[in-house]
C-alpha cells in the first residue's frame, strides 16, 4: 500500500521514531496509540515494516511480565478464580458456534477453525499455534489473522466506551475484556485505558485463559488427524506468574516495583502503536467477506453473552 504522502526515508524514519517515543511519555493514551500508529503509516508508510511483527511480539511480552510486579498472588488466584467457569463456557460456545456458522457460509474447515480457535482463546496467537498443528497453508492463516487484527482494533477502541456506557465495574469490565477481546495485547490495552484494576483482573483472566491453547491443540490435532505435529506452549506466560510470585514473597522497594510497572504500561502503549502500524487497508480488503462474517459473528455473540454473564453473576 503506497503512503499519502511521498517523503524521503530519512524524514519517514524520524516521524516514525519521534511517534514512538511520544507512546512510551504519559501524553498518548492506547487507544490513541493504535488508531494513531494506522493512521501515520497510511499518511507516510511504514520505514521498518520487517521489524514491526517481531518488535510488537517481544515487547507484549517485556510488558506483560513487567505487570507481574505490580500483582500479588492472592488476588490473582480470586481473579482467575472469578474467571475460570466463564472462560470455559466462553471457548466452548465460540468454538460450536463458530463451527456451524462457518459450515452454513461454505467457508473451508481450516479457515473456519482457525478463526473460530482465534476467537475462543487469544487471537493472534492461537491461531499461528494451531495453523501447523491443522497443516493450515499460509493463505487460512493470513486470512484468519486479518480479520482477527481488525477486529482486535475495533475491540481496543469501542469497549473502554462500553463499559462506561454500561456503567461497569473494574471487575466487571477486567472480565469482560479478558473473555471478549482475541489478543491479549488488546485485551491489556482495554483494561488498561479503563483502570488499574480491570488491568490487574483482565491480564490474569486472559494469560489463564491462553493456557488453553494447549488442550485445544490437541482436540485439534485430533479432529484434523495430523501426525508428528509439535505444539507450542506460551512460555512468557510463566515469567509472568514468577514474577507475581517474587512481588508476593520477596517483595521489591515499592519505588522500584512501581517503576518496574509503569514502564511496562508505556511499553504496552508503544506495542499497541505498532499493532496499529502494522494494519493496512490492503489487510482488511484481503481478508474477504464470509470470514469477516464468521469473525464478527463470534465476536459479537461472545460479547453478548458474557456481558450478560457478567452483569448477572459479578
């Protein structure tokens, strides 16, 4: 996709990095973030497009550990606690849905697995997990990631105005983003523009809630018969539950465990940034018509149901 404006690649590199460090400041909110991250490369390109993938993979998880330091282990465990029964009903119902939607728009099984594992768990990274596992071929899987990064943006932006509309607690909304937004970049980004409690609820829900790719693997690899197939577990995942477990016995200077947390908010800013820099309108015309339709069917009566969960029981 050509930028609006033709600039040199020195001026773009420099818009770019001076973008980059305004996200790690106070002054840009994660909302703001992504939707300015799209909208800057739609106007001047993108000066580092090979590096932004493995930039936005690394630093989500930098971030999500450094959290780690800001929780304590009983709170965390009530909040997985809260959070269990909800997160199984939710990958279960995404998942027989998503297969019979997808069966009556004709859409192939992979891509329709694929979106529908992608939903039911945590986005992006469900899906580049069970692509081989499925011998998926790259085109499901670009498809299935499009419009999982759309919706992933969509989700960033309109639940923090959601939850306010819906006068949600931070308990309340750190459920809900945790059990209906795909990734966890997302999910992180949301809660954290809501407060720092649904932050606190909404990453312990969600990295519980990742866990999951691994049963689903393997019901995966079952269903599709395949053979020899490695699956890849999330390590940053326990980093996070050490580093929760260090803040809770062997606790840092709050100054430095504070400071620890913050940084980890800025640097959450600055992956959301690069998530919205990454999207191009050439992505979202890609991904077609009957998966856009599965991927936001599923994210619609997942929203649905588990607000109504939700504002029931918590």
């Amino acid at each position: 996709m050509k930028s609006k404006f033709n600039v040199g690649p020195t001026l773009q590199k420099a818009i770019f990095i001076i973008a980059m460090l305004l996200c790690l400041s106070t002054f840009v909110s994660s909302p703001v973030a992504l939707v300015g991250g799209f909208i800057l490369v739609f106007l001047f390109g993108h000066p580092f497009t090979e590096l932004n993938h493995k930039a936005v993979n690394l630093l989500l998880k930098v971030a999500v550990v450094g959290l780690g330091f800001g929780m304590n282990i009983t709170e965390t465990l009530e909040a997985g606690q809260d959070g269990f029964l909800l997160t199984v009903f939710s990958i279960v119902f995404t998942l027989v849905l998503g297969y019979f939607i997808g069966k009556n728009l004709g859409m192939g099984k992979r891509t329709s697995h694929l979106l529908s594992s992608g939903t039911a768990i945590c986005g992006g990274s469900a899906i580049a997990t069970v692509a081989p596992v499925i011998n998926a071929d790259e085109k499901d899987m670009s498809v299935s990631l499009g419009v999982v990064f759309l919706l992933n943006s969509i989700a960033l932006v309109l639940f923090p105005i959601f939850g306010h509309l819906l006068d949600l607690t931070q308990h309340q909304f750190g459920l809900w983003s945790a059990i209906a937004i795909h990734d966890t970049s997302s999910v992180v980004g949301a809660a954290y523009a809501f407060g720092d409690e649904a932050l606190r609820i909404a990453t312990t829900v969600k990295l519980a809630r990742a866990l999951w790719i691994i049963p689903l693997s393997l019901v995966s690899l079952y269903l599709f018969k395949g053979k020899g197939k490695s699956i890849k577990i999330p390590w940053f995942i326990f980093l996070f539950i050490i580093a929760i477990l260090l803040n809770t016995f062997f606790p840092m200077p709050s100054n430095i465990s504070s400071g620890i947390v913050s940084i980890s908010k800025s640097l959450l800013v600055l992956t959301l940034f690069l998530i919205g820099a990454g999207l191009s309108v050439d992505k979202i015309r890609s991904a077609g018509w009957r998966p856009m339709i599965l991927g936001v069917s599923l994210w619609i009566a997942i929203s649905a149901a588990s607000i109504l969960i939700i504002l029931s029981v918590y």
